[in-house]
C-alpha cells in the first residue's frame, strides 16, 4: 500500500465503523484509538482486515445450509453436548444461566452454533 495518508485513514475508520454492529462499535473505536500512533499504512491493513471481516460476516448468512453447517473436511457440524441448546444438552435452566452470565450477545452465539436462538422451545432438528 503505497502513501497512505491520514484521509485514507479517515476514510477506512468511517467505512469500519459503518460496517460494524452496534455491540462491537465500543471495541472498534477503542482498537482504533490504540492503533492511532501507528504509521498510516499500518493502521490502513487493520482497518481493512477489520472490513473484511464484518462482511464476511454478513455474507456468511447466503451460504447454503450444507456449507455454513459443515466443518472443513465436509462433515457435518455437530453442536457440543454442554451446549444447552444441541439436542444433547437441552436444558432450558443452563440457557437462561448462560443469557445472564455471558450477556445475551455470547449466549445468543451459542445457540446459534446448535441452530436455535434464545426462547427456542426446541433443539433444532436440522443440527443433530
């Protein structure tokens, strides 16, 4: 990346921030901050790598079911057994426990990886 400058710069942390979800905004701003003594083109491959991600993420939901559910070797994921939305491990009183202990954000992750979603009344049939 040749003469990046501040306005670059500028530029990416809008673009950033603009691609960021709203719970992670005071993380970014903070990692920003930090990255600030940083030379320009530096602080410009953060920022890109941090676009790319939060796309990616965002693209993620249009992959087809049997590549977003499959590991690398194309078997099928398998949610853990201590996750208390998989099949295995349903329990309704360790989902609440988890919603109150990580934050609804986290646990909400942890359901998804067993394909449900917080107030699921049932382990999601697709992921066992």
């Amino acid at each position: 990346m040749a003469d990046v400058t501040q306005e670059t710069v500028d530029a990416l942390v809008l673009e950033a921030q603009l691609a960021c979800p709203a719970p992670k905004r005071a993380e970014l701003d903070a990692d920003i901050k930090a990255q600030a003594h940083m030379p320009f083109a530096t602080q410009a491959r953060f920022l890109e790598g941090v676009i790319r991600t939060f796309e990616s993420v965002k693209l993620e939901k249009y992959l087809p079911d049997a590549i977003r559910n499959s590991n690398s070797d194309g078997t099928r994921k398998k949610p853990a057994k201590t996750n208390p939305w998989s099949k295995e491990g349903w329990n309704v009183s360790a989902q609440g426990k988890l919603v109150l202990s990580m934050g609804e954000a986290k646990a909400a992750q942890i359901a998804e990886a067993a394909g449900c979603k917080i107030g699921s009344t049932k382990w999601n049939a697709d992921y066992v």
